[in-house]
C-alpha cells in the first residue's frame, strides 16, 4: 500500500501528518517541480456529505483574504486518485500557538515580547472583519507560528473550514468551533443541545478571541470547571452566569465553590505595567450580555493604542526588580 498520494503539481505522505480535524487531515507536502515544502488539506467522507455551497466556503474564504497574519493559499488542486478537492497552503514550521503553549516552559503563559508578538499579529482578524468574515472556530490550535529563512516569525491564522461571510446585521444558526471557547450561548446549544432556533452574530468571535488571549497569558483556559467536559453543566454556569468584570472562574474540587476573578493570576508572566492594560480588555471581550460586550472597533482600537505605547523601563535599587511602564504614544 502506498502512503504517497498526489495531485497535477503536488505531492504528499499520509504519513506526515500536520493536523487532523472533523472533516479532514493537513499532510506535509512538496511541489514537484521546484521542491517548495507545502501544507495539503484532504476532506473526508463527512466533508464531502455537506451541501455543496458549505464545502466550497473554505476555498472561498481563503481566496479572498491576502494578509501576513493569515495561512495563504496556493492552490487548489484534486487528488489524481480521489478526484477530490485539495486546498495546497504555505507551511508553517513553528507549528501551532497551542503546541507552543503545551510546552511545560510556557505553563504560567508567554514572556511578555512573546505575548505582544502574539498581540501584534491580531491585524489578521482585522482584515477577516474588513471583509466581513467570521472565522467561529479561533483557538490556540488555530493560530500557526511561520518562520522565515532568517528567522523572523509571524503567527498566522489557519483552518477556514468553519468559517463564512456576514455582514454585521446578519446572523447564522449553524454550530461550530470548540467547546472551551465557545459563547455561552453557542455553548449552550452545541454542547449541551438547548435552546433550539437561536441565532448568532459575529461577536462570537469576540469571546473565542478573550479566552484564547488569556490561554496565552497564563498558560491555562480562564473558565474551568472541576472535571472538565465531564462536567458541562458546571462550565456553562460559570460563563453565563459570572458578574460582569471577571475574567476567570474555576471549580478546583467536586461540587466545590468557583473562584473568581477579575485579574490575572500572579504566576503570570507578564509586568504589571502590561497587566493593567490587558485586563479591561479581556473583561470587555468575556462579556456574556450582549450589551456590555466589547464590539470588534473597541478591540482594535484598543490593540493599536497598547502597540503605539511606549516601554519605559523602571529600576527600582530598593526592592531591586525592573518595572516595565507602557505609556501612551502622546505621553512625554
């Protein structure tokens, strides 16, 4: 039996394996005629049983947006054996921001340049909500760190299979992502199948993003239930029903209290000049009333203004630790 498959300028192991997801698998693969390492998306059976226009979102989607913090597409071939569908995109050798954070170095979350790098690449959801897309499926495992020949690094946002165009005064009804980073209200229909007939905006990406930024900064998910998806009723309790403000509930025993809070843990990382500035985010972006939510404008504008900040660094010989101050770009 073969492990190689191909199509007219590609070829691909299915051995080399880069991701697997509900309906299909990423290969490490290689042009024929000039050697260029590659990323291949196949589809499976349950892909290819979705309505035609639902298949076809994915090559749509990625053929509209062209940005630095978004996987490119180079292609869109068939396998010669299948005669189905393959999406060839740019390989991403860093591999994704969850194995990142897996790594036991980043348990209590990334060091602050890291993080920031991280921040400054949320320019590819900017351009997803210029041209009025939705990705509904944003995680750590979504998120791949590109290297280039010289080193230099990007994240960049992949799997575009769930995601779809709508203007801001459309809804959608369908159910995607994962569970963790689901709306309350997503949650609550897809996970523990209530609330039949609700429709959905676009700020669900909103809070997909605050749970992953936090997941970032402190290396763990901000609501936590005790046994996690053995226990959905718990987490949906601690995201629907937390006061405005807190940005983490976790449940440490069985039928045991939630701990609240509206800072970050102090085993996080980063400086308390950069704290200050993340936290007001992350509450506006955690927001389960709709009408205290952050809107996307309120997110990027926020991001622009932390990024136009300047470091200012304080050495304090008493107590002998550095401070880092982040003042405003007009600040003298």
């Amino acid at each position: 039996m073969s492990y190689l498959r191909g199509s007219p300028n590609y070829v691909w192991s299915t051995t080399a394996v880069l991701g697997k997801g509900a309906t299909g698998a990423v290969y490490q693969g290689v042009n024929k005629q000039t050697g260029e390492p590659v990323a291949v998306k196949t589809f499976n059976q349950v892909s290819q049983m979705r309505p035609l226009e639902v298949q076809m979102r994915e090559f749509e989607v990625l053929n509209k947006v062209n940005h630095e913090n978004i996987v490119r597409l180079l292609a869109v071939e068939e396998d010669v054996e299948s005669r189905s569908k393959v999406l060839v995109m740019e390989l991403c050798t860093g591999g994704s921001l969850f194995t990142l954070l897996d790594d036991p170095a980043n348990s209590y979350g990334l060091e602050e340049q890291d993080f920031l790098c991280k921040w400054r690449d949320c320019a590819g959801m900017k351009h997803l909500r210029d041209n009025n897309i939705i990705h509904r499926d944003l995680k750590p495992g979504n998120i791949m760190k590109y290297v280039a020949v010289d080193g230099r690094f990007v994240y960049k946002l992949a799997d575009f299979g769930a995601a779809r165009e709508l203007q801001d005064d459309q809804q959608f009804m369908s159910l995607y992502g994962t569970e963790e980073y689901l709306h309350p209200d997503m949650y609550e229909r897809a996970v523990l199948k209530k609330s039949a007939g609700k429709s959905f905006g676009a700020t669900v990406d909103l809070w997909s993003i605050g749970v992953t930024l936090y997941h970032v900064a402190t290396g763990n998910l901000p609501f936590r239930a005790y046994g996690g998806r053995r226990n959905r009723d718990t987490m949906f309790c601690i995201t629907s029903k937390k006061e405005s403000g807190v940005i983490s509930g976790v449940q440490n025993s069985e039928n045991g209290p939630i701990e609240w809070s509206k800072e970050l843990p102090r085993s996080c990382l980063l400086s308390p000049g950069l704290r200050d500035k993340i936290v007001p985010l992350l509450a506006g972006l955690l927001e389960c009333d709709d009408s205290k939510m952050w809107t996307f404008e309120q997110f990027f504008d926020s991001v622009t203004e932390l990024l136009r900040c300047r470091l200012l660094h304080v050495f304090y010989i008493n107590e002998g630790r550095e401070l880092h101050a982040y003042l405003p770009a007009q600040a003298t």
